[in-house]
C-alpha cells in the first residue's frame, strides 16, 4: 500500500465503507482478505488507473498527465465517449512518457517540466495527475511535485494516486472519487446557489447522455451544480459541497464520494439510474423527496405523467415491433436491472442478465424483475455468453463494446450499452433512442445474408435451378 | 538522406508513440492459434486489447498476467506459470508469446530464468508436443522504444525459437517474408502473390492477413482463427531464401539467415512502396526462381507507370504532413515525394535506422504536438497520420489521409493498400483524391454567390 498512503490520500478511509454492504455483511476474515484478486490468465477488464481516468477525464477543461511509460496514456488517451459542450482539452493526451533514466533517477524533475509546460500552452482550469505502477514502484514524490509547479503555474494541481496494480476499474473509480474529495471539492464557491441546486455522480455524458436528462430536471426548477463527470468544468466539480442533494448514478463504486459529501457537508444522497421510464420516474421522485419539497414532489408527478404520456405514443409502433424479442442483458452494476426493466418497459423478454459486477442487493433486484425462468449470469467469458444465448434462445445481446464482436463472429444481432456506446439511451428522449436501435439491430437485413451457406455448401437442389433461372430472367 | 531532429518537448504531448508490448503483440496475433500473455498489470492488456479492437474491429485474444501491488513487489513469476497454464487448460494455443512491460521490468525479475525451470522451458519449445504451447518470453518494457521496437523484438525472438540448420536448405522455392508493422491485410495479400507468381512458395512472419483481416468464421475463437501455422514458423530455417519487407523485421530476417544453411539468399527491402523498391523485389524473385515475370505482373507496373504520370500533376508540389512508425513513414513519404510532393514536416514516434534513409530533408522524433506545429507552419494541405491526426488536420485546415496505428475513426483500415506496384498505384490515387476533395471545397471565386458563406464557415471552423 506504500503506493496509496503516501501523502493526504491517507486520511480518506478506502476500505471502510460502510454504505458497500459488501463490506457490510462479511465476517472480519472476509473482511481481511479484501477483494477478490484477478487471475492470471484469465481476467478481463481494466485497471485502477483505468478507473480513475474514466471517473476524472470527463471534466473538460482540465489537462489530464499521466506520470508513467508511454503504454498508460499512450493506448488510451482520447479513447473515450465522454462528450464536451465546450471546451476539448480533456481529449488531448499529456504523457510524461518516462524512459530508463527517470527508472533508475527518478521522473520528478521530468513530471515537474510536463506539468508546467502544458499549463504554460494550454491555460488550464487545473491539471490532474495520474501515477502509475512504475513511477509508483520508483517511488517518486508525486504529491511534492503538484505542490511545487501549483506554486508556480498558479494553477490547482490535483494528485491522483491509482496505479493499475491497485486493483479493478471499481476501484479506480473510488481512488478518483477520495482525490475528488481530498483535494478539489469545497475549493470554490458557487457564484449564486439555488434549493434545487443537485450533485450527479458516476454520469459520464456519453454520447451526450447528460444532454437527454438535464432538460428534463430544468423543466422542475432542479439544476445540476456539479455533473462528476460529464461535461464537467474543474470549478463545478470544486463547488459540489453547496449542493441540496446527489444522485449517484449507476455507479456502486463512487457511494464513498456521496457519503463522503454526505459526512462532510450534510449532502443527503440516493442511488438511481436514467434508463427506463420506471427508473427516471424514480429518480425524478428522489429527487423531490431529498429536496424535501411537496410542490416538488406534486410537479414531478405531474411531469412524469406528461413525460409517459408523450413517450408512450413514440414507443407505440416499437413496442409493436419488438413484442416477444427475447435478449441477454450482459452489463455491471445499476444497469443490470435498471436495462432490465427499461427493456420490459418496451416488451422484450429479458432472459438472463448478467451480475459479475452487481452488489447482493442488484442481485435480488434482477431475479425480482427476470422471474423464475430468469438467468442470472455469474460468468461472463465469451464462450459462456455464447452458450446462454444458444440455450435460451435469444434473439440479441444487449452489452458492453468487448463482447460485441463476440455476438458478431456468433451471428448474433448486438446492442452496446457500455463506455463505448454511440447513442444516448438516458432519459424520455433516450428511451425512444433505445427502442429504435433494438429495431434496428434485429431487424437488420444483415443477418440472414451472413447466415445463409455459401454456394459451395448449398446442394444443388432443384429449387436451386429455379432460383437462379428467376434471377436470369 | 534525412538528418533526424528530436521535437518540441521531452514529453508526449498528444502522444504518437504506442508501447513495445503493444508491437510485439501484433506479431502473436499473425500467428494461427495463438495468444499474446501481457506480463503486467490487467490495464496493460485492457488498454491494448480495447485500442487493437477499436482498430481491426475484431475480437482480439489477448491475456493478462494480471499482477497485484502485492506480486509486482514479492515476485510476479507465479502469475506467469499461473496464466500459463489457466491459457493452455482452457484454449490450447499452439503459440502464447509472453511480452514484458514496465512494471515488471522495474522489479527486475529473472522472465527467461523462471521459464526454463518450468514446464514451458525452450526444452518443451523446440519440439513442442501436441496440446503443448510453444511459449515464447519477450522483453519489452513501456519505458523503452516503441511499437516498433516491440515489433522487432517479439519477430527476433520468434526466430530464435526456430531450430537452426546447418545443411544447404532443403526447401529451395520456399521463400520466408518477414514483414514490418506498416503492412494491411491486402499489401500482405499482394506480397504473397507476387511471390507466388513466380512459382515460388512464401511464407509470411507475421501474417495479418490471415487472422485480423476481418473474416466471418464458423465461430468465435478464443485464439487468433489465421495467420503463420507453427509448423510453418518451425520450418523457416529450410527455405532457400529469406526476404524482408519492412525495415523493422531486418533484424530479425538477417538472423534467420544465419540460423538457416549456407546458401540461403537474404534481402532487405525497407518497404515496398514505389516503383523502383518493387522493382528490386521483382528483380529477386526473378533471379531466385529462375521465372520470368508474369504478364499479371507487367500489367501492374505498367499501370503504376502510368499512374504516377497521371497523379504528378496533383501531387507535384503539394504540401504534405506525415506522422507514423518508422517503417511506415519512410514507405509512405518516398511514394508522395517520388511523386513530386514536398514533405513539409515528417514526425516519427522513435528513432530508427531507416528514418537516415528517407530521401526528403528531415525527421522529427516526436507526438502530435510537433506534427501540429510545424504542418501549420508549413501550410501542409494534407495530413497523413492515423485517427489522432484527424484532430491536427481539422485544427489547421488541411485533408486527413487515415493511414497507420490506429485508424477508429473510418473502416477498412486493413484495405488500406500500400505495397507493390497495385499498392502503391492505390495509395497514390487515395492520396491525390483526398488533395483533389480538399481543393476543390476551396476554390471560390470572388465573383461567386456562395463563396461568403463558405469562407466564413471555414473560418469559424479553423477558430474551432
């Protein structure tokens, strides 16, 4: 842990949480032996410094340095959906990229130039920067450097302290959150605050998510203060302690960032999710119930109804259409049952849905809304997902960008719901997108093209003969 | 001969360099049933296998060690013998290449010594049973080169695993190809061809086109589903010739050369863009076959002769911003500038002998930082980079020709042809549309209706 508690970081609890009843429910030798370790061989999924890069570079006028070899940032950088409706320095990539010299001498000297050379060109609302395992393992003071070159630039810089080798993309994310905390929440005042003034946590604006849900909560007076981290700016993130309320949104991962907001400034927060009309009709509802509010709590049911009523004429000739689908849901978290149910919304037959990364209590959520016949995915390896599609019967998988050329190479019609998504599924208007791209992909004239045998493994049947006789005519 | 000059600042600044492991990943994949191992953290293999996926749009087997704070400080070995067996139990490869990265670099662990001792030891690889994985360790930390620096490592290594020979070779029309990294799927299609057409039989090291070309299988596979068979790879040593295409694999072929019998012809050609560097492969396969060249073949070069005529009057003196791996960006900028285009700026991610063999002024080893200032201080109309030079060319005005690693933005990057006499005519014409698209959105008189609309929306888009 060398790597983690050096500096502030350390008074930020990372293993005590107790609002994760994961941790709540385990015996103390349970407890002890921390969180299942990747195997060798057989693990997918990212890193620590993955995580936290998913959670902090959506904040878009911030440079974001990666303090390691070129592989960190160099495979990655830009490599995101998160959409910016201003500034797109978020999208450039800052790379120490340090060589055997910094391995045997140290990288400070050479983090301290990066940093304030890119200050210097591009006049940012703050750097973060990002150990990894290497300049972890070398041991350099990254927390004295950010110190030194804010000194100099006059321009917050942020420590992040998530080398990969600490742990899952999960906990990356909570790494992020405790930097988010430590270091950059409360440093600004709002330049006017409002009763409806709201935190949203773990929304990351792809393919401008955000953008299908904020209209809705302005329609209700709610405005979003701080979004961590889509379409963020560095000084809203900084302002997030004079909010009335957060959501944390599909994310189990960041719940210590809203307790934290919680324990330190009195923010009451509630988990929800934007996918589906019983979801936002939820969430809308939580939010009027934390605002404490009963013209609130009257508007958002009337706005709901009217949000139903103008959707449900949209969704009429696709739920037509889609009526007796049958899909796999393979997703993490919130989403597991919260797609579960938006997909029910329009009539698919969820089969199995998929819960290697969802909490006990997502997983009672999912067998409550899949019934009995419902599969619960605890393996999620290609050829497992594969074979719960062919047994079940499935007519598409719905799940993130690594498993969609799973589903091709199977012939199989795919939707993405993960990172990589290209369309924005949140919210009414989203709801509408997510029903036009399942007609689409099962509809799709593809399929029966690619099933079809080649000429060379048809018989030459007379039906055959015909065929291409029609075809000469 | 171009001098090579280092860019603007000591770090990445929108980085061009991708990572060693990266490259000598990209060798494994152009083998049959095989599997890249990444020894390092599970981001290692997270962030290379989402960036090859986005780039091939295939599935790309690719596996992690997946070393913990707590291994990379008391010992990794354990999880390299771990994932070696969880892969060979659940897969059975006929190839797992094992690649190094920074983090256990760092620790200084003992990779070769901790497979010798283990059942994957170069005893069991040199005549790997049936069901047994031919495991082959690389060293290729992320602080050191780049791509393609991993790229010649993990093809030197391949090599080392042949058994050499020490008899005159015994396969005289077999001809071993190894290639560079800047080949798609149809250049390696079009090399193998011309080999081909003069009766001989060749074997490429690595073959892309077989596994990541983009194919619908019966299936989907765990393991690369194309590429050299191991049976091929283990026979390298009886061909009678042995010819490199790519500078990057020069290493690499010249020791296979010495590992194969006395008599065993090598050439090296840097890359195979351009009439006189097909040319001179021409001239090779003419020679070691004793065959002269085929009409298919003459009519290829009679139409790449024929094509550069055609093509001079719009690429003469155009102002062209190149960035890209080495190899590739020698290949590239030689066929323009034979063309009569003027390389304005050059921008390598590393150094490398053949960037001293470029015949326009000057290379930079840098990022897209450089390529942005310098081809706008130049006013290249034309940027020939990968996606990432997408951003540059909005930036400053200029066509974008998506050419190298990775391409995200566009399909068919593995169609993207470039090598031989039907390559190069290709890449030319490719090259001379896209200046013809930019330039004739830009000519608007002054006399003309519309032309205030469009010079204002060029303008707000070069503020952008």
């Amino acid at each position: 842990m060398a790597a983690l508690t050096r500096g502030t970081l350390a008074t930020v609890p990372l293993f005590d949480e107790p609002a994760c009843d994961h941790n709540r429910t385990k015996d103390l030798a349970t407890r002890k032996a921390g969180c299942p370790k990747p195997k060798p061989g057989g693990t997918a999924g990212g890193c620590a410094f993955d995580g936290a890069m998913i959670t902090l570079v959506p904040i878009a006028d911030v440079a974001h340095v990666v303090h390691g070899p070129i592989g960190c940032a160099g495979n990655s950088w830009d490599g995101r959906g998160s959409l910016s409706s201003g500034p797109t320095l978020y999208r450039r990539g800052f790379a120490t990229d340090i060589g055997e010299q910094e391995v045997v001498f140290g990288g400070e000297q050479r983090l301290y130039d990066t940093v304030v050379e890119a200050a210097r060109r591009h006049h940012p609302a703050a750097v973060f920067v990002y150990s990894t395992c290497v300049t972890a393992m070398i041991g350099d003071d990254i927390d004295a450097v950010c110190a030194a070159a804010a000194t100099v630039t006059e321009v917050p810089i942020i420590p992040v302290h998530a080398p990969g080798f600490a742990g899952s993309k999960n906990f990356g994310n909570r790494l992020a959150g405790a930097a988010l905390l430590e270091h950059v929440i409360g440093t600004v005042e709002p330049a006017f605050t409002t009763p409806y003034d709201v935190n949203l946590i773990g929304e990351y604006n792809i393919a401008g998510e955000l953008w299908d849900v904020t209209p809705v909560l302005a329609t209700l007076g709610i405005r979003v203060l701080a979004s961590i981290s889509g379409d963020a700016r560095y000084a809203e993130v900084a302002a997030a302690h004079r909010a009335r309320a957060t959501m944390v949104v599909c994310s189990r991962a960041l719940l210590s960032l809203a307790r934290g907001l919680e324990d330190r400034y009195g923010i009451p927060w509630f988990e929800g999710s934007f996918y589906g009309l019983r979801a936002m009709a939820d969430t809308l509802r939580g939010f009027a119930g934390l605002l404490g509010d009963d013209d609130l709590a009257w508007r958002a049911n009337e706005l709901i109804a009217a949000q139903e009523a103008g959707v449900a004429a949209a969704l009429a000739p696709y739920r037509e259409r889609l009526a007796g689908a049958r899909a796999v849901l393979y997703t993490g978290g919130v989403k597991s049952w919260s797609l579960v149910s938006a997909l029910q919304d329009l009539g698919v037959e969820v089969v199995a849905s998929g819960a290697t990364k969802s909490t006990d209590d997502d997983v009672d959520k999912i067998t409550a809304l899949l019934g009995p016949d419902g599969h619960v995915i605890k393996d999620g390896n290609p050829t497992e997902l594969l074979r719960i599609v062919r047994e079940s019967q499935a007519d598409i998988l719905i799940a993130g960008g690594r498993n969609q050329y799973t589903a091709l190479k199977g012939r199989l019609p795919f939707l993405d719901v993960n990172q990589e998504r290209q369309h924005a599924f949140a919210g009414y208007a989203g709801m509408v997108e997510l029903a036009r791209r399942l007609d689409l992909a099962l509809s799709s004239p593809v399929w029966e093209q690619v099933r079809a045998p080649a000429p060379w493994d048809r018989p030459a049947t007379p039906e055959n003969t015909e065929n291409t006789e029609n075809g000469a005519s | 001969m171009a001098r090579v000059v280092p860019g603007a600042t000591g770090a990445a600044f929108d980085p061009l360099k991708h990572s060693q492991p990266l490259g000598g990943a990209l060798v494994f994949l152009g083998l049959a049933r095989s599997i890249p191992l990444l020894h390092g953290a599970q981001g290692c293999t997270a962030f290379a296998k989402a960036l090859l996926t986005r780039h091939f749009r295939e599935p790309i087997p690719l596996q992690t060690t997946a070393v913990t704070e707590v291994s990379a400080v008391l010992g990794a070995s354990d999880s390299v013998i771990a994932a070696l067996d969880t892969i060979s139990e659940r897969n059975h490869p006929d190839v797992i290449g094992v690649l190094t990265t920074g983090m256990t670099e760092v620790n200084g662990e003992d990779l070769l010594g901790v497979l010798r001792t283990s059942p994957y030891g170069p005893a069991a690889s040199a005549a790997p049973a049936a069901g047994h994985p031919l495991v082959i360790p690389v060293s290729t930390p992320d602080f050191r080169g780049g791509l393609s620096d991993g790229w010649s490592a993990a093809l030197e290594a391949l090599v080392g695993a042949v058994p050499a020979v020490g008899t005159a070779p015994t396969r005289h029309r077999q001809v071993a190809v190894l290639v560079g990294p800047s080949l798609s799927a149809v250049d390696l299609d079009e090399i193998a061809g011309l080999v081909r057409a003069f009766g001989l039989d060749p074997v490429l090291v690595p073959d892309l086109s077989g596994s990541l070309d983009g194919h619908l299988d019966e299936a989907w596979s765990p393991l690369t589903t194309g590429g050299t068979s191991r049976s091929d790879l283990l026979g390298l040593t009886a061909s009678g010739a042995v010819t490199v295409i790519g500078a990057t694999a020069a290493s690499a072929g010249t020791a296979l050369a010495a590992r194969s019998g006395a008599g065993t012809a090598l050439t090296i050609h840097d890359h195979l863009s351009g009439l006189e560097m097909v040319d001179r492969l021409v001239r090779m396969l003419m020679d070691h076959s004793g065959a002269s060249a085929p009409e298919a073949v003459r009519r290829w070069r009679r139409r790449l002769a024929d094509g550069l005529l055609d093509s001079h009057f719009v690429l003469g003196g155009a102002r062209i911003a190149l960035a890209g791996e080495p190899e590739q960006l020698v290949a590239v900028g030689s066929l323009l500038y034979d063309a009569g285009a003027e390389i304005v700026t050059a921008v390598s991610p590393t150094d490398a002998p053949v960037l001293g063999r470029a015949p326009w002024e000057e290379v930079v080893v840098g990022d897209f930082l450089d390529l942005a200032e310098r081809a706008a201080a130049a006013g290249a109309e034309l940027v020939v980079a990968s996606s990432h030079g997408r951003d540059v060319a909005d930036r400053i005005g200029a066509a974008h020709l998506a050419l190298g690693f990775p391409v995200y933005d566009r399909l068919g990057a593995q169609l993207r042809a470039t090598a031989g006499y039907r390559g190069s005519l290709q890449l030319l014409v490719d090259a001379a549309n896209c200046l013809l698209d930019h330039r004739s959105g830009r000519r608007t008189g002054p006399g003309r209706e519309h032309s205030a609309a469009r010079s204002s929306t060029r303008f707000e888009d070069m503020r952008s």
